[in-house]
C-alpha cells in the first residue's frame, strides 16, 4: 500500500529568516496582517514561509522572479522566512510569526489536529515526488538496513513518517528515540551529505536535492517513494494559509494563489530559466548557489501541480498513526480549494474538485 510524503543550503535547525521586503506598503501593515477586518486598500504584510529545497520550486521562483510580488500589488508587503523542516514552520505559524507557508503534508495533518481543525487551510498544491532513500551501495534490502542509522530531516516531518512506516511494512521497528531495528536520526538536511560521506549515517530519506547529492557521493536509490503510490503521485508540498490571516485577508489570499498557479505555470513553461532562478535563490539564503547541474539531475524525478492531492495525505495520516506519531484525526475542513478553482478558471484550466 502507498507510503506518505515528504526536504539545500546550510541550515540550521532553527528557521533562518531570508526576510524580502517586497512591493510599497506603508510599515504599519504588519500588525493588519495578523487580524482585524480589514479591506482590499488597506496595507498589508504577508508573511510566507517555504524551504530551499527544489520540492518547493514554485515557492523560490515566485519570490525570486517577483511573481508574488506582482500578483500581490503595491499594498501588499511580502515576508519571507525559510525553514529546514515542517514542525519548524507549522510552530512559527502557531506563534503568529508566519502568515502562509509550503509545507508538507504530515506537518499540515499536525497543525490542523493540534488546533483541532481550526489554525489552518490547504488553499493549493505545489509539488509531487522528489523523494528517496538513498543507501550505501552494499546496502541491497530492507534486511540490510537492520542495525544501521538513517537520517530524516526531523521527527514527524514527512520524510521521518514515510521511512518508519516503510521499515514497519518491511517488517523492521523504529522508536520516537532512535532505537528499534533500524535507527532513525533526525538532522538537518544540511548535515545529511557531510554525515553520510563520514559513515555517522548509512543512508538518509529525504527530498531533492539531498537525494541526488547523496547518489553523486556514491549512494544508491534503494526506494523511489514514487513507486509506492498509485499512479507515482503523492503531495510533497502544499500551501496553506493561517485561518485566522485567510479570514482577515481573503483577497490578500486569493492573490497569492494567483501567484502559486503563475509561479507552477512558469516552473512547467520554462525550466531552464526557473532552475537558475533556484539556484541563484539558493545562493542567497547560503551563501552558495546551489549546481544548476543539480539541479538538472533532479528535476526529472518531480512534478509541479497545483492539484494537493489530497487522497495521499490521508494516507499519509493513516501511516502516521500506524507508526505511533499522531493519533487519528478528522479532516474535515482542512481544505479550501475556493481560492486555487478561481485562480484556475481565470486561466482556462480545469478545476479541482474538492476532497
């Protein structure tokens, strides 16, 4: 049965903030942003989060290419802070430090379970696949995994749920702790290739990038989660927006999912000029641009779609429960596709039905 969802740079465990002031909004906007009525000439600060991984493309080039900023107009300001892992953003939204972030889909079941369905909506889709477990070439089976230490971006993100639930259906236990049959260490995506090369770690499942730079460092793909999921498509990036941000701000909200789709549009028109974009993106959160040939190397194993998919989330919570990191939750009125069909149907395209 499918297995669940799921992260550039040298990030720390805590967010790095790769704060962008866009567009000419008066400074009084941020305290709007975070509630009171409000009305489409008001000034306004959103702000989004999303990680420097190539799985949140749409997200790096709608910044980077200003196509947020000039969906959101001139009495917008957009914030942007960027993240290792899910848990870390869900907590800033929670805090009311973040307004809107990518994500994936484990770490939006969390947040909509923690707040008993009532801190966030899924307003959009990003991105489909990009995920591995890349292993030690002499590593050949799950069995071989048995006594060896594999890295996941952090306990309960995506990638750390769909590892433990594969190592359980393979028949092999892991522990919230790190011990079991098969040692799950969560770090950041950043320590993964220098962790792997050192042998600390004997392989890692995580998104692109890291995927292909721990094949480039002589590991091997022991499982595509592609192949775990009907048709290969699983969510491994979403949009959700803060319920509280979304009904203070709804046209605010409709236009960054204008933004989502423009940016998806040209992530799938133009490749090669949006993976420069990513890279150059990348450099400027790092420090170092992340290799445009890399990049390259990855592209093919993902797909931008503003469609969230929604059936492999929950199945993503299903695996979740399985392994014993949440408890069953109610979906209901997680999902908010109003936004995502208007944006879609302004551009002939066809609409999502909603779950």
């Amino acid at each position: 049965m499918p297995l669940p969802l799921r992260r550039l740079g040298n990030l720390a465990a805590v967010a790095i903030v790769a704060a962008a002031t866009l567009g000419t909004a008066a400074a009084c906007g941020g305290d709007d942003a975070s509630g009171g009525s409000g009305t489409a000439s008001d000034p306004v600060t959103l702000r989004l989060g999303y990680f420097p991984n190539i799985t949140h493309a749409p997200a790096i080039v709608g910044v980077e290419k200003g196509i947020f900023a000039d969906k959101l107009g001139t009495g917008v300001t957009l914030e942007t802070k960027t993240f290792n892992a899910g848990p870390e953003a869900v907590e800033a939204v929670f805090s009311g430090a973040l307004d809107a972030t990518y994500i994936g889909p484990n770490p939006t079941v969390n947040a909509h379970s923690k707040s008993k369905g009532e801190a966030v909506r899924v307003v959009s889709g990003a991105a489909s696949g990009g995920v591995a477990l890349v292993v030690k070439a002499e590593i050949t089976s799950a069995e071989g995994l048995r006594g060896k230490k594999i890295a996941t971006p952090q306990l309960g993100n995506t990638q750390d749920v769909a590892v433990r639930y594969w190592l359980k259906e393979k028949g092999l236990t892991t522990t919230k702790e790190g011990g079991g049959d098969v040692k799950i260490v969560p770090q950041a995506n950043s320590q993964t290739l220098e962790t792997f090369r050192s042998g600390a770690i004997d392989g890692a499942w995580v998104p692109e990038p890291f995927v292909s730079q721990l094949v480039n460092a002589g590991g091997k793909v022991l499982v595509d989660e592609r192949d775990l999921w009907p048709g290969g498509k699983f969510v491994i990036t979403n949009l959700i927006v803060s319920t509280k941000f979304l009904e203070a701000h709804p046209e605010v909200v409709q236009k960054l999912v204008d933004g989502q789709v423009a940016a998806n549009d040209f992530v799938n028109t133009k490749p090669d000029e949006a993976q420069q974009a990513i890279s150059t993106h990348i450099g400027k959160i790092t420090g170092k641009p992340l290799d445009v040939k890399l990049i390259k190397q990855a592209w093919t194993t993902l797909e931008f779609t503003d469609d969230p998919i929604a059936s492999s989330l929950k199945a993503g919570l299903d695996h979740a429960v399985a392994v014993g990191l949440t408890e069953p939750v109610d979906l209901a009125g997680l999902y908010d596709l109003s936004y995502l069909n208007t944006a879609l149907k302004a551009q002939g395209q066809t609409e999502v039905p909603l779950p």
